[in-house]
C-alpha cells in the first residue's frame, strides 16, 4: 500500500516497512507544510496585488503565529529522527542476527561485476589473496588449497538467498567505491575498499511471488519489448500442446503460433524479478553493473547450494 | 571618526571624472580595477558558462531519453569526433565527462561566480556607500585567476582521454585510476589532473575574492549605514565570504593530495591491496577513500549554501522593492542567515551516510541536518510573511523571485527525506537527489539570479529590459523547468541510480518511469528556446532598450542613489551618509511610498513635497 | 585607475573596528591558512590512526638540520618584527638590514630544506615510498611554497617597494606589518611540523 502511494519498489523485506514508512511520514509532512503555504502564498499574492491593494502597509503581519509553526515543524522533525530514524539506524548497524540459520554471503565488488561467495558447507569463508586472483577463472582470488577454501561457492552477478532467513551480506570491493542496492530489500551500502562492511535483512518474499506482482497482460500485436519476459502461464493451442510454457521466454516465434490458436493476450512477467543495482559511479560501466537476486523457498535454496557444489568437483 | 570624514570628504569629486579619461582602453574595460568592470566582467563570463554548462546536460539528455541512438544533429557528431560519440552514439566514457563536467562548471564556473563574484562585487560596495571594493588590484586578480581557471577546465575536454569523468564529487579511487599517467606526462595531460589544477585556480580566486567582500563590508561602510541597517543582500553576502574563506582551503588541501596521488605516486587515498583490471596497484598503499569525501564534503556543502544565500539575498531585495513595504522580520532574517552559515560546517556526513558510519556519527549529523533545516524555513517564512499587506507589482524581477519561494520550498522539503538517514538508505545516489538539489539550484538559485539580472539590468547599463519578452521568458521558464525536475522525484522513488548512461533502461525497476526520461528530455530542450527569448532581449537592451530614469523601480538602497549607470567612483556627491534601515517603504505620514537610505528626516520631507 | 579613488582605511584604523583593511585582510588570509593546514594535519591523524605501522621521522629525516631550520625561522620572525620596529622608528636604512636579514634567513632555510630533500632522494625515499613520506613531502613543500611566496613579498618591500616609504610612509609601515603577520604564520606552521613530521615516534 506504502510502496503503491508513494511509487516505492515492492519491499519483499522484514525492516522495508520501516525505511517505508518514514519515508511516507515525512512526505506526509512535506506535504501538509508545502500546502498550507502555498495556499497562504496564492491567496497573499492575489489579495495584495497592487490592483486591489494600492497602498502597502507599512507594518504587515502583526501577530508571531508563524514561530510557533516553526517550533512545531522542529518538534514534527525531532520525533521521525527520534521515533524512527535514529533507532532503525542503530539496529542496521549493530544488531545484527545471531540465530544459527543465520546466512553469510560475501560480496565483493569489482568494475563492473558483483562477485558472490558463499563459505559452503564448512561454513567458513576460504581465504583470499590478491596475488591469486585472475579475472576470468578467479575473480577474487580465493585460496582453493585453503581448508575452508575448498567447498567455497563463487557466483558472478547471481545472488540467491532463501526466503524467511536473517541473512547477512559481508561487503567489499577490489578497485573503487561501488554501491550495493537491492531496491526491494530497502538495501544500499557503499562498498569501500580496505573495509569490510556488513549489512543484514530478512526476505519475506520469492522471487516467484515478486514476479506474480510485477506481471503485466500484454495484448498483441504489441510494440512492447518482451525481453527478458517469461510466461506466467501454461499457454496451449487448439490441439492441447503447450506453446508458451510458465517461466519460458516467449520467441517471436511463440508470438506467431499463439496469434495463430486465436490467443491475443497473454500474462507475462519479468525473468528475474529482482535485481542488484550498482549506485554509486564507477566508471564507464556503471550502468551495467546488474546483479540478479533470486529468493527461493528453503528447499528450492538447498536445491541450488546441491546443484552448486556438484559443478565444483567436476 | 572624525578623522574618517576628513578623508571620506576629502576626495575632489571632479578628480576621479578627469582620471577616467586618462585611461586606456585595456585599463578601463580589460585590466579595470573598477569593482563595477569586474562585477560585469564576471557576469558576462559565469552567464557564458552557464549556458555551455546548459549545452552539455542538453547532449546528456539526449543519450538518457534516447540511449544508443545516434544525435540529431550530425554537425555536433562531426565536431565531438569519433573517439567521443563513435558511430554517432554517445560513448559511455563521454557521458561520464559530460556529467562531470556539467557539475564542475555550473556550481564552480557558473552559478558562484555570478551570485558572488558579479552581483557580490557589483552591488556590495554600491549598497554600502563606498566607492569601490577594499582592495582593486586584488579583485582584478581574482577575476583573471578565475578565467584562468575556467580556460583550465575547458582545455581539459581536449587532452587524450578527454576532461575528468568521475563524477564532480571526483570519490577517490575512482579518480585516482581513471585515465591514470604511465608516465609524469601522461599523468600531467590527463583530464582528472588538470581538472584538479583548474580547481586550485579557482578556489584561490575565490578565497581572494571573500576576502575582499567580507573587509570590504566590515571597512567601508558609509557612515551611519550600522549592521542593522544593511540591506538584507549584503548579509547574505558577508555569510557567503565566511563560508568560502573557511570551508575552500580544505578542498585545495585535498586537491593537492589527489594531485599528488596521480602525479607523484603517493596513496593519500588508496587502501592497500587493490585490484584493477585483474592486476594490483602498485602503490605503497595505507591511504583512506573516506578521507577524500570527508574533505570533499566539508567543502561542498558550505558550498551548496554559497549557491542559495545570494539567491536569497537577492529575492529579498526584490520582493521589499515590490510589495513597497519593509522586509517582515529583517532581524530573524539576519540572524537565520548568520547561524545557517555556523550549521553548514557540521553536516557535511550527511552526504556519506551509506559509507559505514556507526549509530553514534550518523544521528549526530541527522541532527545537525534536521536543525539546519529551521533557519532556511524561518527565512524563507520571513520572505513569505512580508507579501502581506503589501501593494505587489509584478514586474518581471518580482515573478521570478517569487517562483522562487515555492521551487525552493520544494528542493529544501525534498531535502528532509535524504537528512533523515534511514529514508535516504533508499533515496541516497537516485534521481531523488537530483530532483532535490536542481529544485534548489535552477528553479531556486537561477530564478533568483534572473530576478536580479531583470532588476538591476538598469543600473548596470543604463537600459531598460523589454518587459513582454521578459514574461514570455519567466512563463516559459517556469513551466518547462518544473517539468524537467519534477519526474526526477519519480524515477528516484523508483529506484532509479544518478549518472547512469543509459537513464536505467538496464533495470527492470526503471521500466515503468522511462518514459519519463523523454518528457524531460523535451522540457529541457522547450527551456533551452525559451532562453534565447531571454539572450536576444539581454543583448538587444543593452544597445536598444529604453532608458530609465536614475532610480526607476522607486527603490530605497544606496545604489540607487547614483546615476545610472554609476560612474567611477560611484558616489559623484561624494559618499552618502546613511539615515535609516534599508526598506523604508511606505512610511506613514509620507506621499511617495518610499524613502531612500541616505536622506534625512528634512530632506526626506522636502523631497516629499515635490512634485513628481 | 584606482589611485583617483582614495580608498578609505587604508592608512588609518577604521575607528569602530579598529582595523586597517589589509590587517582585515590578512587575518582573514591566516584564517584560511589555518583551515588549509589543518586540513592537512587531520589528514596526518587520520591515516596515521588507520595505519599498522608508522615510521619514526627521526630515524631518516634529519633532525639536527631541522633544529637548524627552527632557529632560522625563528631568528627571522624576529628580524621580521625588528624591520617594522624600525620603520616605526622612521629609520628605514635599518629597515632595509633587518628585512634583507629576514630574506636571507628564508632563503637558508630554503638551502637547509633543498640539502634534506637532495638525501631523501639519494637514499630512495620518494613521496611514494610510504604514507608517512607522501605526508613529509606534501607538508614541507607546501610550507616551502609558504616561505617562497614570503621572500617575495618580503623582497618586494625590500626593493621596489620601499618607494612607498617617501610617499606614505604609514601605509608602508602597515604593509610591512601585514608581512609580518603572514611571515609569523609561516613561522608557526614549521612549529608545528618540526615535532609532527621529526621527533613524534613511529607505531
Ligand atoms: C543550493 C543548494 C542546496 C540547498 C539549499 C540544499 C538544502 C538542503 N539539502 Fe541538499 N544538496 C545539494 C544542494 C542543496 N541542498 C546538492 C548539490 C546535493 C547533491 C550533491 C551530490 O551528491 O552531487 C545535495 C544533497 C543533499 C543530501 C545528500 C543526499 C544523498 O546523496 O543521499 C542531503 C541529505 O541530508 C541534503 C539535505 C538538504 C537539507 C536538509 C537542506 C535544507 O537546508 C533545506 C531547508 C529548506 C526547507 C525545509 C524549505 C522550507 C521552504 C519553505 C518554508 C518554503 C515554502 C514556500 C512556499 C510553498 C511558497 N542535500
Ligand atoms: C548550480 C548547479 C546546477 C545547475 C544550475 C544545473 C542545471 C541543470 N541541470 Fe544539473 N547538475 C548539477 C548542477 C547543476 N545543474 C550537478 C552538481 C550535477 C551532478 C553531477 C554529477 O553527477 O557529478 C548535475 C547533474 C545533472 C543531471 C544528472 C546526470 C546524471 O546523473 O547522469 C541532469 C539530468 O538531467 C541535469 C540536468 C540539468 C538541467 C536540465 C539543468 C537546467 O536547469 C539548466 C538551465 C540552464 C539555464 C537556464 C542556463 C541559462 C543561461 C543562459 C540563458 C545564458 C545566457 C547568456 C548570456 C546572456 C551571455 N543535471
Ligand atoms: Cu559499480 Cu557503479
Ligand atoms: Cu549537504
């Protein structure tokens, strides 16, 4: 409901609804203050115009109402610092989870990639040494001959998480200063290099209920670009076989082949449905530094960890 | 005092007239010493690079409404070159300079010195009765210094690897690395180097040139013209010399280090162990890239209110001579002022609260941000207040200024999301924060700067602006302005990042506001036509418009009471001494609605008899 | 030109702030100076805080030479005030010894300075050697730019300046004080170096 008033992202976050509704409140402020004298302004110039008021008043406002209205915005400013913002603060940077399913995941950052380590079964991260690094089979240099190195998971741009879990995101970069964002988590951190610094949420959503959100019903013929779109149904023909089927991009292809079977309007939505945005300028490439994040129920993310492992020992 | 006055009356009122035309024509309009010539000579040059900062933010638009098409217009694309838009397409890397670039020249080489260096040297010394600045050789000098600086940064554009590109909050390491020297040369050549050299230049012409206005106010004001009296302008102008003299030296100090990191090889602000493009700096390391924006920032927002107070000044000037009657609570005004300049040394944090900062750092500049906020609502009421009652001319310097109050009442507002940390967690780095401050600098500070170009045009050349053309121009302005800046809080609240190439069209956040990007895209372009209303009007007046008479918006403040335009020495009479507080009008138990500063109760009286 | 407009307070005092205006002037000149090395010397705490390790300055930076140095400048700041003493004893000639003594002290603290830096380089230690090299280098450089521009001025007045002495010769003694401030300034800032960059111990 926030996020619709205001033109937010989803927030698929435990703590978004916070950041949501301080930025709600204060707009709310903002607004109430921007009407009020605007309207004050717009009857002043029209009563006061020299036509209908030829000679001014040497004195003018007489009463001091207005230095109370100033001490009430003060006060009105006073209580969202206090009463929301500076305890929300406190909690980002130290309370952080301690549960055991609590997640760890590194992420380094680099021009123009998001490298994504996970420390494995062991739990522990592999060490990293700049000396080892090699930007195409080892991008962050990690130590394979250290214990904890060996089951250590490495993903470029792909960040999957489960559903429901405190997780928390170790940041840093190699070169220069990045920003983390994941616009539905209500996350952003600068990375800096020579420091480590960690940021912690819980999702409380899939990546699959997020895209349920963000469909959209395309009629065609569109001018739309379906990029980066996938079904969000089973589409059948006539006959019974399946031409767009869910989770599929659909080809120019399938297009035809539905218009064909008399189906001219179709649901779909986006691949991924969440992203990691690059927010501070990094160069050149700066605004092609994506990051994907998928949000999987528990078993879907343990499917994903498996499936993770397996491709390492080969 | 008594002393003083022997002086002050002592100069012969026809030497100064018989010197003038000694004067060769370098030394009176190139290597004038006159605060007059330099306030012009600063306002033609800051208003042509405004308009190149314009052109460039114009190129951008394109690339942001339309990315990866070619421009439309194909003589641009021949004389940029292929190495900047190859193809016809706009190459990242130029993209990047352009943005930077625009920054760079409309705060540094624009906005500033057109509110401080030519309306602060224009109009200070003539609203404080003196006859010139305190020091003329100096401020001939802190003009050159400046132009210096400004050719630095144009010349930048033109080494191999084009001007700087990291932004013009130039962040270490970024900037340390970007088109970095193999060898001393290349490092010399390299646009991040000169832009940093370009920087030293102007901000030693903008510490020269403070120092000059605040001695100047505190020295030579008239006699009698005591700190209650002086017109609201002047003290927004002391304030703004306070906060260049004392926040810009940090800046040069960073400078310099910078300089020294990509000239000489130090690691100010490198960390150890970094990695670029698959192969370790070599540099002995240790440095910090916090230290760079702390340094940066402690500069940079004084710098945003050296942006505003003019701009306030200014509209305060402009709205007491409009609604003829006294500004409402000149005290609180005053006061405002003098501890909104204290506050702006202690916030800078506030535009690194996503650097890592701990609970105790963060609330501290929070709150500092969140008080900083009162002062700019108390003046902006005191400005707002004074309409009331009074007999309001909209003349063309009265529309702007007052548009002014709601569009910087809509960028300060949008100010109070992004202090309040946890909301900026989502706003920080979006188009949100563009949106705030270009509320603040273009409908706000632009406006007021205009308001002040349509209300003292007169007196600086003795010509009248054309009225029509001047609406057409304020309308056309307001309108397409609001619609360059407005989608931008949209697309920030989307999610959408600043100093993206492609406006966002990677991201699937900033699908549904792309669209937008056009509609700014073609405001922008409608504001740039409009402009040329105001550029033929600006030139066609100085030769062609119609001739005022000495004071002829009736207004109360010294410098009406020369001729205009003033001559060398200003106050052919000899210095004015000073009767009364700067807004005297429509005393009651007077005719005329207006009393200048340097008449006497009789004189005021007589003078009130005549017919007009 | 500007000598048709006589610009008030620039001789006397200016009575309800009792200022000439190039004392205004400077004043506000130091205060910027002291934002400009302050700057720098909060840069020296902060990297020198984040720091593992930090080098004792006295194991390769030469602190006899310094010592040296201290006392040149100091024997010049008080030649510096010696000079406008004598102005204000309306003796110029002694004027024209104690600033040519100031000068010269500059100028071999500028040679001191030159021989510290020549050994640095002989021995490899270069501005990027390590953060405490890039700190002395840019430190010292720039007060050695300070002192550079002082012997200007101060050989200005010396020289073709002196002129003034026989016009207004209130004004010329206010410039020479004005020089003075600054050159105190300078003065100070090696104060403050010396111990920082030589004697502090290493971490
Ligand atoms: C002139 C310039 C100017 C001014 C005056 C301001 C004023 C303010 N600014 Fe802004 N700011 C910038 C220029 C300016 N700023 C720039 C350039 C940046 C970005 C730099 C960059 O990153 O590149 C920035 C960024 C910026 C940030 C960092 C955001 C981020 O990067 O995440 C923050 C955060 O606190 C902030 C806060 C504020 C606040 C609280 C004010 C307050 O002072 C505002 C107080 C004012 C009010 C509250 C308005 C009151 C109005 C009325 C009473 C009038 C109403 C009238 C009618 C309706 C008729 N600003
Ligand atoms: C004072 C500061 C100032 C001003 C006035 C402006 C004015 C404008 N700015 Fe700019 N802008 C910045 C300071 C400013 N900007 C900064 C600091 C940044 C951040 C850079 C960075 O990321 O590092 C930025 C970034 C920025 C961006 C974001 C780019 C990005 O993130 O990728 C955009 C995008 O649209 C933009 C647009 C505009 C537009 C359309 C105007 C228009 O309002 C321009 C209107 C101009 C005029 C109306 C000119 C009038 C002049 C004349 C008519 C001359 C007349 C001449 C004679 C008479 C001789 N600006
Ligand atoms: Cu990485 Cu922008
Ligand atoms: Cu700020």
């Amino acid at each position: 409901m926030m996020e619709k008033l205001l033109g937010l992202p989803i927030n698929a976050s435990a703590h978004g609804v916070q950041i949501d509704r301080l930025i709600l409140w204060v707009h709310v402020l903002m607004l109430v203050l921007f009407v009020g004298w605007i309207a004050f302004f717009i009857y002043t110039i029209a009563r006061f115009r020299r036509g209908r008021n030829p000679k001014a008043d040497y004195t003018g406002v007489k009463t001091h109402a207005s230095s109370y209205l100033e001490a009430v915005i003060a006060v009105l400013e006073i209580v969202l610092l206090v009463g929301i913002s500076i305890p929300f603060w406190s909690w980002k940077v130290s309370a952080f989870p301690t549960e055991p399913d609590t997640v760890r995941i590194r992420v380094i950052a680099q021009q123009f990639a998001w490298n994504i380590q996970y420390p494995g079964p062991d739990g522990v991260f592999g060490r990293t040494d700049i000396k080892l690094v090699n930007e195409q089979t080892n991008p962050i240099g990690l130590d394979r001959s250290d214990p904890h190195g060996k089951d250590d998971i490495t993903t470029v741009n792909q960040l999957h998480i489960p559903v429901n879990r405190p997780i928390i995101i170790e940041l840093t970069t190699k070169d220069v200063i990045h920003s983390f964002f994941l616009p539905v988590m209500r996350v952003k951190q600068d990375t800096i290099p020579g420091m480590i610094i960690p940021v912690h949420f819980v999702a409380t959503q899939t990546s699959d209920q997020l895209r349920e959100q963000l469909a959209t019903t395309i009629q065609f013929p569109t001018t739309k670009s379906l990029d980066g779109k996938v079904a969000m149904q089973d589409y059948a023909g006539k006959d019974g076989s399946v031409i767009a089927k869910k989770g599929r991009a659909i080809s120019t292809d399938t297009i035809n082949k539905l218009v064909e079977n008399g189906i001219t309007k179709i649901s779909v939505g986006p691949r991924y449905s969440a992203e990691i945005a690059c927010a501070q300028l990094c160069g050149l490439g700066h605004y092609r530094m994506k990051g994907f994040l998928t949000i999987h129920e528990q078993a879907d993310y343990d499917k994903w960890l498996k499936e993770q492992l397996e491709e390492l020992e080969q | 005092m008594d002393q003083a006055a022997v002086n002050y009356h002592g100069v012969p009122q026809t030497h100064a007239e018989t010197h003038d035309h000694e004067l060769s024509f370098w030394r009176k309009y190139i290597f004038s010493t006159d605060h007059k010539i330099i306030g012009i000579q600063y306002g033609l040059t800051s208003l042509c690079f405004l308009f190149f900062g314009f052109c460039l933010v114009m190129m951008m638009r394109w690339q942001l409404a339309y990315p990866g098409q070619a421009l439309p217009w194909p003589w641009l694309t021949k004389l940029l070159g292929d190495a900047r838009m190859p193809g016809g397409v706009m190459a990242p890397e130029f993209y990047n300079q352009l943005g930077a670039m625009h920054g760079t020249i409309m705060v540094f080489l624009g906005v500033v010195p057109l509110a401080v260096g030519a309306f602060g040297n224009y109009l200070v010394p003539l609203q404080i009765g003196a006859q010139d600045m305190a020091f003329p050789k100096l401020n001939m000098t802190s003009y050159w210094v400046y132009f210096l600086g400004g050719l630095i940064m144009l010349g930048s554009f033109f080494v191999p690897g084009g001007s700087a590109q990291s932004g013009w909050t130039s962040y270490s390491p970024l900037a340390n690395i970007t088109v970095p020297g193999n060898s001393l040369e290349t490092a010399l050549l390299s646009g991040q180097t000169i832009w940093l050299i370009g920087m030293v230049f102007l901000i030693t012409s903008s510490l020269l040139g403070s120092i000059n206005t605040i001695t100047t106010i505190i020295q030579l004001r008239a006699k009698g013209l005591t700190w209650m009296r002086l017109p609201f302008f002047v003290w927004a102008q002391l304030v703004t010399g306070f906060l260049l003299v004392l926040a810009f030296p940090p800046l040069e100090a960073a400078g310099v280090m910078q300089l020294m990191d990509r000239v000489a090889g130090t690691s100010f602000f490198l960390p150890s162990g970094l990695v670029v493009s698959g192969k370790e700096l070599l540099v002995s390391g240790g440095g910090s890239a916090l230290l760079w924006q702390h340094l940066f920032w402690f500069l940079a927002h004084p710098e945003v209110y050296v942006l505003i107070l003019p701009a306030m000044g200014i509209v305060a000037e402009v709205i007491a001579n409009n609604t003829r009657k006294p500004l409402w609570g000149y005290k609180s005004l005053v006061y405002s002022v003098v501890f909104l300049g204290f506050m702006s040394f202690i916030v800078w944090a506030h535009h690194m609260f996503l650097t890592g900062m701990g609970t105790a750092i963060n609330a501290f500049f929070q709150t500092t941000t969140m008080i900083i906020s009162i002062p700019s609502i108390i003046i902006l009421t005191a400005l707002i207040l004074s309409l009331w009652g009074g007999s309001i001319r909209f003349t063309v310097p009265m529309l702007f200024a007052l548009a002014f109050l709601p569009m910087f009442g809509i960028g300060g507002l949008t100010g109070l999301p992004l202090g309040l940390a946890t909301a900026d967690i989502h706003l920080h780095d979006t188009y949100y924060v563009i949106g705030h401050f270009h509320y603040v600098v273009a409908p706000g500070t632009l406006f007021a700067l205009f308001a002040g170009i349509y209300f003292w045009f007169p007196k600086v050349t003795g010509r009248q602006m054309n009225d029509t053309l001047g609406r057409i121009h304020f309308w056309g302005s307001f309108i397409f302005i609001n619609g360059i800046f407005m989608p931008m809080f949209i697309q920030g609240m989307a999610g959408v990042s600043r100093r993206l190439y492609d406006g966002g069209t990677t991201y699937l956040h900033a699908e549904h506001v792309l669209t937008l990007n056009k509609v700014m895209t073609h405001s922008a372009y409608a504001l740039a036509v409009v402009q040329f209303v105001f550029i033929g009007n600006f030139f066609w007046s100085i030769w062609r418009g119609r001739k005022p008479k000495d004071n002829p918006w009736d207004s109360t403040t010294l410098e009406w009471a020369t001729p205009t335009p003033p001559p060398h020495g200003n106050f052919p009479a000899g210095p004015p001494q000073v009767h009364r507080g700067p807004y005297e009008y429509s005393v009651p138990g007077y005719e005329k609605d207006f009393i200048p500063q340097h008449l006497s109760d009789d004189e005021a009286k007589k003078k009130d008899k005549e017919k007009p | 030109m500007s000598a048709a407009i006589e610009i008030p307070y620039n001789v006397e005092e200016r009575p309800d702030t009792g200022l000439y205006n190039a004392k205004l002037g400077i004043w506000l000149f130091l205060a910027s100076e002291v934002m400009l090395f302050g700057a720098l010397f909060s840069t020296y705490v902060l990297l020198r805080t984040g720091a593992e390790h930090w080098e004792h300055g006295a194991e390769f930076l030469s602190i006899p030479m310094a010592t040296v140095n201290t006392a040149v400048l100091i024997a010049s700041s008080v030649t510096m005030v010696m000079s406008w003493i004598s102005l204000k004893m309306k003796n110029l000639a002694r004027f024209r010894g104690f600033m040519g003594a100031t000068i010269l002290c500059g100028l071999a603290f500028l040679v001191i300075k030159i021989f510290e830096y020549k050994a640095k380089f002989d021995h490899g230690y270069l501005p990027s050697t390590s953060t405490f090299m890039a700190i002395y280098f840019t430190m010292t450089g720039l007060h050695g730019l300070h002192v550079i521009g002082g012997m200007i001025v101060n050989g200005y007045l010396w020289g073709p300046g002196a002129k003034m002495w026989v016009t207004e010769p209130q004004r010329f003694t206010n410039r020479i004080e004005v020089a003075g401030l600054y050159w105190h300034f300078v003065d100070l800032v090696w104060i403050f170096l010396f111990p920082t960059l030589y004697l502090l111990p290493g971490k």
